[in-house]
C-alpha cells in the first residue's frame, strides 16, 4: 500500500492497482466556511498536490459532504470523473451523481472494475460531536477496506487493509468497535476541534484520544489525518505529536508521520 498526504483529511491510497482518494480538499487558502450554529473556519494551508497532478481515480471515498474541510469546492468537482464515490446515504441524496453509493453504519458495497480485486468498502460507526449532536452535525461514517471477495475463506481470516475513521469524537461505541478489528493500516482523524461560539464542545478526537484508539485497534501502521490546515484545530499538529511522543513503544512505534506530497509505500521500513 501507498499513502500520499495532501493536506487536512485529504490522502491517496494506492492499493491492489485501485487508486482511492479520501475526503477531498483542494481549494486554495485563506477563505472562511460557514459550519452549523454559526461557527466557521478558515482553510490556512494550500494542498500539497493540485488536482490536476492526481491522475485518474478509482474511488473517492467522502466520510461526510456537508462540511467543506472534508469536501470543498474544488474536491466536488473531482467526483462525477471517479469510478465510484461512496459516502453517508444522507449524501447520496444530496450530491444526486450517478456512480454514488451511500452507506449507513455496517452496510458495505463491493467494487468491481476490470484487472482489479474487487474491493469491499464498508461504512464503520462515527460521531462528529457530543451525544445528541447528529441532527445539527449531520451523518459521519468511516471507512474499513478489504480487497478481495467477502465469501473468501482466505480472506475473512486476514487483516482488513484499510480503516479511515473520519470525524468522530472517542465514543464508546468506537472503542469497543476498534477493539474488535484486525487492521493493516489505519488513518486516524484528530485535531481535537472546536468553535468558540460553542465553547468546550469538541467534534474531533484530540492527539491524546487518537492515540489511545490506536493502542485499542493495534493496526501494523497508524497514519494520523485531519490535525492541521485549518483554523478551528485546537488541539492540531502539536497536541498530536506530544501524545504520539508519550504513547508507550509500542503503540508510539505504529504511528507513521506522511510527508506532504509523496507517495509512502508502507511496507518499507522508516529512513
């Protein structure tokens, strides 16, 4: 497997000849985006890749549409030329393209497409903010990835490729979810974000708590997302790199850091 990162949720993963494109952003800097309840955020970092340098994508998977710092502008645009874009049925609804799949909470879909495995995407459990939350910010859902056919003895008794959480805060419902999986690599959202308009509330797992659902899910390689880039990380970068640096050895060693722009194959050791 290859990630390339770039930029806020935003990676390339090469996997099995799929190329697979989540949450994508690449508008420009500098702009404000309105939220729910009057709280807004500013983009403050350019992608690291233009779209116009991707190449052609299989698949777009869109754990959420309607918040721009998971898909912007420049991102929608991308969608009617993948092969596939999966996301929430709620926005299924709202984006109305035709190589659409939504998704709900355990339900997968299988892709198919010439000279590849087939790959089963299934919607995992998110939550972008307290209890009680999902009807002022909306349906989330992660992604957990396998190639090949579900039915394959093979298969079933191997590691799921691929878990992309999403926005979500640490609820109980993913500790025990992660518990129960058995994941190569994992990209795990944090940023710990919050508004000042809504004080205290946080919507995103902070450092601290995407290092704790890593040491739940034991992946082979942990890649953290979504922890910069914009103005309503609280906890960020930083908050990140810190619980990353006191994690014991051996979640602290799972953890893989992506440079901007290039293409990490996985399987090779750290330089």
């Amino acid at each position: 497997m290859r990630i390339t990162r770039v930029g806020g949720p935003t990676v390339l993963v090469e996997l099995g000849g799929w190329r697979i494109l989540v949450d994508p952003t690449f508008d420009q800097p500098g702009r404000r985006y309105a939220f729910a309840l009057g709280t807004s955020s500013v983009k403050t970092r350019a992608p690291a890749i233009e779209p116009d340098r991707l190449g052609p994508i299989d698949v777009v998977l869109v754990s959420h549409d309607h918040h721009a710092d998971n898909l912007d502008d420049a991102g929608r645009a991308l969608l009617p030329e993948a092969g596939f874009v999966v996301t929430t049925a709620s926005g299924e609804r709202r984006l109305g393209l035709p190589n659409v799949r939504g998704l709900r909470p355990g339900e997968s879909t299988v892709l198919d497409a010439p000279g590849k495995p087939s790959l089963e995407v299934t919607a995992t459990p998110a939550r972008h903010g307290p209890p009680l939350s999902r009807p002022i910010v909306g349906d989330v859902i992660g992604f957990l990835v396998r190639q090949g056919a579900a039915e394959s003895v093979e298969r079933a008794s191997s590691p799921d490729d691929l878990w992309v959480t999403g926005d979500t805060v640490l609820t109980r419902e993913l500790r025990t979810f992660a518990g129960g999986l058995d994941v190569d690599v994992a990209v795990v959202n944090a940023g710990g974000v919050r508004f000042g308009a809504t004080g205290p509330i946080r919507y995103t797992m902070t450092g601290a708590e995407a290092v704790e659902l890593i040491g739940l899910l034991e992946p082979r390689v942990a890649v953290p997302a979504h922890y910069d880039g914009w103005s309503h990380f609280r906890d960020g970068e930083d908050g990140m790199r810190a619980a990353a640096r006191a994690a014991p050895a051996e979640v602290r060693d799972r953890i893989r850091w992506l440079p901007d722009g290039e293409a990490v194959d996985l399987a090779a050791p750290v330089s």
